[in-house]
C-alpha cells in the first residue's frame, strides 16, 4: 500500500470507483483498507443473491490481477433494515 508504482496507484484508484459504485448501488454494503501492521489489505462486505454473482463482481473489478480475492459467505443476523 505504501510502495505502488504510478500505475499501480492508478489501478487502485479505479478499484475505489468501482467500489464506490458498488457502495452507491447497495451491492457493496462496506468497503475500505485494513491497516494491519504485518501489511496492508482491503475488506468488502457485499450482497449478492449467489457466489456467481460475486465472482462476476470480482471479475470486473479494475484490481482483478494487483489485488488477491478470498471471500467468505457469511449470514447476517441483523441488516440495517431490521434495526430501525
């Protein structure tokens, strides 16, 4: 994170676009950089109807070949919606 080339920083910089679209379209519920001292990675928590449709998202992401993807299904038990 601390180290990128100008073209791995532009890279990058596509990454948060998609992200934040994702976020914007309510697929992407939080994303952002993990500052963990052994080096640096990112988190996303989204939802989708199927793993497909994860690896599709991973697939068109602008990182896809920089970055490393391991994901995780996960069940919510609360989502925003049930709180309010």
């Amino acid at each position: 994170m601390t180290d990128m080339s100008d073209d791995e920083r532009k890279i990058m910089q596509s990454h948060v676009a998609y992200w934040s679209d994702l976020l914007k379209r309510a697929t992407a519920i939080v994303y952002g950089p993990v500052f963990d001292p052994e080096g640096g990675y990112g988190v996303g928590v989204v939802s989708v109807d199927s793993e497909e449709q994860l690896k599709q998202i991973i697939a068109a992401d602008p990182a896809n070949g920089l970055n490393e993807y391991e994901f995780y299904p996960m069940k919510a038990v609360f989502k925003k919606d049930d709180t309010q």
